[in-house]
C-alpha cells in the first residue's frame, strides 16, 4: 500500500510548489538586479541641458538620489512622471535622469511639454551606459546612497505607492550626509 | 440579446454536466438504473448547450459585434472573415470555451462507441468526464467568461494578433486540442475500472483505441505547433523548449508509454497498476499544463495573459481531478498485482524499459520546466533553463530507448527472445550502420558525434519496421491492420529522428546586410538580394524583398520576404519566405533596412528539416491505422440498456 | 505573445546601433563564438528568446556588447561573467555549472540510475515466475 501512495504524495509536493510560484508571481517580473550594494557602474555621458559639464558617476555621490531611466518614446514613463514631478516637490530627494535611446530634441520638447522633475538629464543615445546599468526596459528607476551605492532598483513606473514604500524607507533609515561632504538633504 | 443566450447556454451546460456527474457515478454506487438512464441525456444535452454558446461567440465575430469584450479584444473589422472565425481561440476565455467544446465531443464519441460497454462502467467513465466538465465550465463561468459586455461598445476591435492570423494556426489549437483533451477519455475510464476495483484487465482492451486516437491528434497538434513556428516566427527554429511547448510535449511521452503499456496489460494482463498510473498521469499532465500556461507562472513567449487569481482557481480544479484519481490509485492499485511472469528478454520486457525510459524523459521535461520556479521558491536564485539545458538532457534517456526500439518491435511475448526475427534485424542493423556512415560522412560531410548515431538509430529503426510487413506480402498472409499501424507508426519515428539529426548538425546560418545585387554563400547555395519594394495588404503595409538563389551556378528559387506592419495594433512582424524541399529547406527574412539601400537578412539552409513533420505525420497515421482496423475481441456485445451487472465490484 | 510583439515593437522605436552587427567578424573562430553566444545569451526585453533571434532594441545593444567584447580578445567566459554581472543568472539559457545547480544537471543521470534499478528488479522478479505462472485469463501470448 505505501508505494501506491507515492504519486499522491509527488502531487502533493507538486501542488506546494505551484501554490508557492502564484503567490510570487506578480514579482516574477522583476528579476533581483545584481547591482543591489555594489557601487554605482562607472560612466561619463553628455548633460541633455549643458553639454559643457558632462554627467558623471562621481557626481552620484554625497546625498541619497533617485536614478530614473527613461525615453520620449516609453509610454509608462508618461504614465509615471506626474509621481516624478511630485517627487520633486516634495524636495528630500533629488532626481537624475538618464535619456535612454532617445533624441535630444525629443527629450526636450518632452520636459518643456511636461514639466521637468530632473536636477540633471545624461543622455545614453546608443545605449552602452544603460546595460553596465542593467536596464531591460524602461522606465527603472535606481536608490543611490550617499556613498555611491545601488540600494535598491524599481522596475516599470514609479508610483507613489512604491515610493512611499520602498524608497522612502530607505532614505530614512540612513543619514541624509555622508560626513565630511556638502549635501543638500534635508 | 444573443449574446445572454450565449452565457445562458454555458449555464444550463454547466448543470447538466453536474447532472452527468452525478447520476453517472451515484447510479451505478447505488444501483440506480433509473439514474444511469440520464446521463446520456445529461450528455447529449451538454453538447447542445456548449455548442450553441460557441455558435453565438462565431456569430458575434462574423457580425462585428464590439459590445462583446473579447470580440473587441480580439478581432476587427478589417479582418479577413476566415480570422475573424478562428479568432474564437485567439486568447484565453475563447480557448477555454474550445476546451470543453473539445471535451464534449470526446463525451459524444464515448456515448456513441460504448455499445459494448457494462453500462455500470460506461455510466462511471461519464460520470467522471462530467466532472471534468464541470470543472471546466465552473472556471470559465467564474473567471472567464467569453460573453462579457464591453459597456459602452468599442468603436473598432483590437484586431487578432498578426502572428494569428495564418492557416495552419487556425487549425493548430483545435488539433491540439483534440489530443490534449483526447487523454480525458483514457482517464475517465481508469477511473472508472479504479471505483470499480476490477481485477481483470478488459478495461485496458477498451482503452487503446481511445488513447490511440488522443496520441494521433496530440502527434499532429505538436508537429502543426512546430512548422507553424518555423515559418512564422520568422527565424527557422522549430523547436525551443518553451514551457507551453512542453507542457504538451510531455503528455504525447506519457500517452506513447500508456499506448505500449496497454499492449502489455491488454495481451496479458501485467503492468496494471503501472497502465492505470500512465493513463491517470498523462491527462494530469494535460491538465497541469493547462494550469501552466495560463496562471502566470512561468514565463514563455506563448503565455496567455497571466492572471494569479485564475490560477488559485485551477490549482483547485487539479486537486478535485487529479488529486481524486490518484487517491483512487492509492486505494485499487494493490488490488492489481498479477502472477505472469516473463523473460529476460521478452516484448514485456522491452516494454518496460520503454516505460521507464519515456517516463525519465517526461520527467527531465518536467523539471527543466519548472527548475525556474522551483529554484525561485526555495531561494536559491533566478535559474534560466532553455535549450542549451534541454537538448542533452533529454537525450540521456531517449538515446537508449531509440536503441531497443528495433530490437524490441520483434521480440516474442513471455519468453523466447526475437526468436526467427533475430537474424534479419541484426542485418537490418549492418545496412544502417553502412547508411548511416555514409550520410553523414559523405552527405553532409562535417557531422557531429551524434549524427552517425541519430542516423544509423533511424535507419535501423524503419528497416526493422519492414521486416514483418514484408514478410507477410512475400508469404502472401495478410496484413493485419494493427501490424501495419505498428509498423507504420515505427518508421515515422525513424523519419523523425533521421530529420531532427542531420537539422541539427548540418543547418548553416547566417546573418548578413546585403545591398541589392550583393550575394551570400551557404554551402553549395547562393543567395542574392536582387531588391525590393514597398507593398499594402488588407490590414498592413511592408516591405517586400526579392532574392534569387543558384545551386553552383543553377537556379534553384526565388523567395520573396517581408516585413510587414499591421496598421491597427501598429505591430511589426517579418515574414520569413521558404523555398521547401524534401532534402532541404532554404529560408530568407529580413532583419533591418540598415540604410543606402541594403537590408540585413538571416539566410539558412536548413537539411532534410521538413522530416520532422512529416515523420510525426507518419506516426499519427500508424496510429489511426491501428484503430480503424481493429478487430473485435468476442466480448458479448452489452447495449447501454443490459441490466447492471453483478460483480462489478 | 504580448511580450513578444512588445519586442518586435520596440526593435521599431530603438535607434539603430553605431555599429552594424550583420558585417562578419574577422575571422571564423570569432564568428562561431558570436553565433554560440548570442544563442546562450537571453534577450531580457523577450519572454524566453535568445540575442540572436530577438529583434528588440536592447538585444541589439547587446550584440554589439558581444562583438566589442569580443574583438577585445574576453574569453567566452568572462563575457558571461559581463552578461551576468549586470542582469544576474537569468540572463543565461544554459544554467552554470555550480553545486547550487547540481540537482538541475545531475537529475537525468541520477533518474536513470533509479530506473534501471526498478527495471532490473521487476526483470527479475518475473523471469522467475515464467516457468510457474498459471495460465492469466488474459493471457493470449500462446494462442497467438
């Protein structure tokens, strides 16, 4: 009688699996980026606004900032840049945008459209600079630390949801300064 | 109004399949014979009822009626009136409606061919499709409903996705189906004998042809699946492991160990419990499969769109099916046990091997497809398995089978080895290794380690399949038609496997920008762009390229690919072209206007490919073969009104 | 499907990368190792497609990444190591070899070892009753 039991108890132990996957599913979409704690990738890219002070990864450092990847052409980053614009207002943390695949005079007919919620736009036209980030599809938007580290990545539109949730918290939970530097948190 | 009358019919579906449930397994428990006397009626009643609600759904398509949510979601008016029909199972709610349309044919079938049939048993196999069915039409009624009004009405339809809209797709789903479902019926009846605690093995007799039909149907649905792929998706590939491929790959390996393991258990009654758990498995799997694809769970460029909460709902229905047949197996099984025995080298035991191989390889395409999910769940990182994984993997346990194949086609039951058959398989044997050798030395030169081994495997596997037809045709005995479906059905495996080694091991590929009048080099072939120009169809617009190829200076062909872009969703697809061959295919699809004129093209040449679907072809037809010619066994024929019998328990 | 023709789409909207990647790579051994590798590679904007088969944007971007890589003498494994740094595991088609995915590869080896095993005692099991089995009801081996 007890081999007779095993098919039943493999079932079993099949249903547990799938149950476990469906109640993961709605994650399944976000894969865990491996930059999670490792420091921001190294990059220069021109500045959309001022093309005579480049955008580089240094400038990262010193204060908790928000990494948004976008394009004119993602029509979940329109959905999301109303959050963008409120974010900004809410003043405690800074936005940098990085124009991905994009073209110049699209993104600035775009931010002049719409509003602009960025300190800085990089634009990565072919790009090189968006895959040492791991980005698979716009918008993502990155948490970095004061010390220049990827704390936490968010794909597709930021709500504010997800804000208050997962970004903030963060924030929070460590100072706003690394010592010895000049920030502007608050 | 038509469309409530639709959703209504589902309804009154959905009581009488309860109905059919009930009375078909109360009644015989209770000895009812009043009860047993419904469920044809039950049935008959279902068919009409599922049918007329798909009559309404088509009838919707045809007229355009966007007030209907998946109409809107899926069709146009733009649409050729042919899509607009098949459109029915282009998304999920309309291909759950074909399921249990499917289903109910199958019911139909059954009702109608069990003649024969105890009624008790006849009452319990539908009894158990009614719970089937049940199930079925409860998880379309609840989560996916096809007769949702869409409030107020779209002006326009989406339009049916582009890659939809193709012949062989509009036959591919129903094909399929009928093999996928086609497997309920063989469960319903091991269900039926487990209630009953038989002892002896008659109910295996009744389920071959059934299983048969469901293999033949699921052979073809797969083979169609793939060629559709091939020339659709615009790239040559043909077969890439995903999770729905697989999910209907594993009950057509499940349901060819079921059809050889009923050969055993109907010739001498062993293997009983081993069959009951086959038949069981192999719809589990159709079911499992179902869940699969539809539940979000797996990720896979064929998924429906992914919905957790249905899936909580199906994860439910498999408890109920499957959960409650495999604890009617805990329960009989031990019942089963036989005191045959056989040799050590017999058919039985080549059977068994074959068994237990077919059942490794399900069992390798099973956790392969869910090693992502599995590895996510326990925390041990994002796993991602996909041909590369695959394709070794599953030759582990194929390979030695493909091997015993030709021995064991002729070994003797019970005892004796190949007796007589011996010597002329072993020839058959030297004349493939030379075959073998010689294609894929000479041939197709530059073969892999396993091309002579696919080679001579398929080529010993089809002679040793002639042996005994030809046998017979020398002595001028006659044939009989399952011989010949065997033996049918054994070559077209051959043909198979001849076509998936040299595709495998001699495609060349290549991807190259060619301006007009520049030419590629594939082997003896050459391709040259000669230009193109811009076209409009129906419901897109695109670009057509022209290309001539020469074989050593003689002109072979000229393909004509397109890029097409399909004016209501704006969707982009390419139009691979393919100039078809028995030896070989050469395929062209344009890639990128990469500017100044030129385009980049993937070209292949692609060896003997087209055998893998005619040899699938080939197996189906070896297994209708057998079943139409099947000669009838000396039951005393029961008619579905005999008296419940005694001793059924 | 969606996700499919969300590639597709998508390979509309990107720009067309600088470099082109249909010209051949200098040399036969480099061109074979592009083929394998974009054919281990996934395309992370697809369900379950390779670089080499997708058309969406990114894994054209990619493919570039793989000839640049290339051209820059990385081996195959370091250029998976690049892959991998930067989108995790996931983005290989063949799992790695490692003891975490032991069970993954060692699975068919080890389930052929349970089946001859089970075979092999049901073989001998019933060879032994050949000589003493009554005659089965169903049994027709000797009437055919």
């Amino acid at each position: 009688m007890n081999r007779f039991l095993l098919p039943l108890a493999a079932f079993v132990l099949l249903l547990v699996v799938l149950l476990v996957g469906l109640r993961r599913a709605p994650e399944k979409s976000i894969l865990p980026s491996p930059l999670i704690g490792k420091p921001v990738p190294q990059f220069t890219l021109p500045n959309l606004f001022d093309t005579t002070q480049p955008v580089s990864a240094e400038s990262l450092k010193g204060r908790w900032l928000l990494v948004n990847v976008w394009g004119t052409w993602c029509v979940e980053c329109r959905a999301e840049h109303q959050v963008l614009l409120q974010i900004k207002q809410q003043g405690r943390v800074p936005i940098l945008g990085i124009d991905w695949k994009d073209q110049n005079e699209d993104a600035l007919a775009w931010l002049t459209q719409l509003g602009n919620p960025y300190e800085r736009v990089a634009t990565d036209g072919d790009g090189r600079v968006a895959i040492d980030w791991g980005v698979y599809g716009a918008p993502e938007s990155f948490l970095i630390s004061p010390a220049g580290t990827v704390v936490y990545k968010h794909i597709g539109a930021m709500t504010e949801q997800v804000w208050d949730s997962e970004f903030l918290p963060r924030v929070d939970a460590a100072p706003a300064r690394v010592p010895g530097t000049t920030g502007s948190g608050s | 109004m038509l469309v409530e009358l639709g959703h209504y019919a589902l309804i009154l579906a959905l009581l009488l399949a309860a109905a059919q449930a009930f009375f078909g397994l109360a009644g015989p428990a209770l000895r009812r014979e009043r009860w047993l006397a419904v469920v044809p009626s039950a049935a008959c009643g279902q068919f009409v009822f599922v049918a007329l609600a798909v009559g309404v759904l088509v009838h919707a398509f045809i007229n355009n009626d966007f007030s209907v949510r998946y109409v809107a979601e899926n069709s146009n008016s733009a649409l050729p009136l042919f899509y607009r029909v098949t459109a029915l199972w282009g998304a999920h709610e309309g291909s759950m409606l074909l399921w249990i349309l499917v289903l109910t044919l199958w019911t139909m079938a059954l009702l109608a061919r069990s003649g024969h049939l105890p009624s008790a048993f006849a009452a319990r196999a539908l009894g158990v499709l009614g719970v089937i069915s049940f199930c079925f039409l409860l998880f379309t009624l609840a989560t996916s409903n096809p007769f949702a009004r869409l409030i107020p009405a779209a002006p326009d339809g989406r339009d049916l996705n582009p890659l939809l809209q193709d012949p062989a797709f509009a036959v591919h789903p129903p094909i399929l189906y009928m093999g996928y479902v086609g497997f309920s019926v063989s469960f319903a009846l091991a269900c039926a004998a487990m209630i009953e605690g038989r002892r002896d093995a008659l109910w295996a007799h009744w389920m071959r042809p059934w299983t048969v039909m469901a293999w033949a149907f699921l052979a073809c649905g797969i083979a169609l699946g793939s060629w559709w792929a091939y020339y659709e998706l615009g790239w040559g590939g043909f077969w890439f492991w995903d999770p729905v491929e697989n999910a209907s790959f594993m009950p057509w390996l499940i349901g060819t160990a079921l059809i050889h393991s009923l050969a055993v258990t109907d010739k001498r009654g062993l293997f009983k419990s081993w069959t009951l758990l086959l038949a069981v498995s192999a719809f589990s799997l159709s079911l499992i499969g179902t869940f699969l694809v539809r539940s979000g769970v797996l990720v896979s460029v064929h998924s429906f769109a992914a919905d957790p909460s249905r899936g909580i709902f199906i994860l439910i229905l498999l408890v109920v099916m499957i959960g409650g047949a495999l604890a009617l197996y805990a329960w009989r099984a031990p019942l089963m046990k036989s005191a045959a025995g056989f040799d050590f080298i017999s058919r039985e035991s080549f059977l068994l091997f074959n068994n237990i191989l077919l059942t490794i390889a399900a069992a390798v395409v099973f956790g392969g497809t869910l090693a992502p999910m599995i590895s996510d769940t326990l925390g041990l990182g994002t796993l991602s398995v996909g041909p590369p994984y695959f394709n070794p993997s599953f030759l582990v346990p194929i390979l030695p089978m493909l091997a015993l194949v030709a021995l064991g086609m002729h070994a003797r039951w019970r005892r004796g080895g190949l007796g007589q058959a011996l010597r002329p398989v072993l020839l058959a044997l030297g004349v493939a290794l030379i075959l073998g050798l010689a294609a894929s030395l000479g041939v197709y030169a530059h073969p892999l380690t396993l091309t002579p081994i696919g080679a001579t495997l398929a080529l010993w596997i089809i002679l040793s399949a002639l042996i005994d037809p030809i046998e017979r045709l020398r002595r001028r005995q006659p044939l009989p038609a399952s011989l010949a479906g065997m033996s049918i059905a054994h070559i077209g495996l051959g043909v198979f496997v001849l076509g998936i080694t040299f595709v495998q091991s001699n495609t060349i590929e290549r991807d190259i920008a060619l301006k007009p009048g520049q030419a590629a080099q594939l082997g003896a072939y050459q391709f040259r762009y000669e230009g193109g120009q811009d076209i409009e169809g129906p419901n897109y617009e695109g670009f057509r390229a022209k290309l001539t190829i020469t074989r050593n200076g003689v002109p072979v062909s000229v393909l004509y690919p397109e890029k097409r872009r399909y004016l209501v969703q704006g969707t982009v697809q390419t139009t691979a072209a393919i100039a078809a061959g028995v030896n070989r295919d050469l395929l062209a699809a344009l890639g990128e206007d990469v500017g100044a004129g030129a385009w980049s093209l993937r070209l292949q040449y692609r060896p003997l490919i087209r055998l893998v679907w005619i040899g699938a072809l080939i197996m189906a037809i070896g297994g209708v073969t057998a079943v139409i010619g099947r000669r009838a066994r000396g039951l005393a024929p029961q008619g579905a009104l005999a008296p419940l019998e005694d001793g059924a328990r | 499907m969606r996700a499919l023709l969300l590639c597709v789409a998508l390979a509309l909207t990107g720009v067309a990368a600088a470099v082109d990647t249909t010209q051949p790579l200098p040399s036969p051994g480099l061109q074979q190792r592009y083929y394998q590798l974009t054919h281990e590679l996934r395309c992370m904007q697809c369900q379950n497609e390779a670089l080499a088969d997708s058309s969406a944007s990114l894994a054209a971007d990619l493919r570039v990444q793989v000839r640049e890589l290339l051209l820059a003498g990385q081996s195959d494994d370091q250029i998976r190591d690049h892959m991998v740094a930067r989108y995790g595991e996931f983005i290989l088609f063949r799992p790695r070899m490692s003891w975490r995915n032991a069970w993954l590869w060692g699975a068919p080896t080890l389930l052929m070892l349970v089946g001859l095993i089970i075979g092999g005692r049901i073989l001998y099991a019933r060879s032994r009753l050949v000589g003493s089995d009554e005659a089965d009801p169903n049994d027709e081996s000797r009437a055919s």
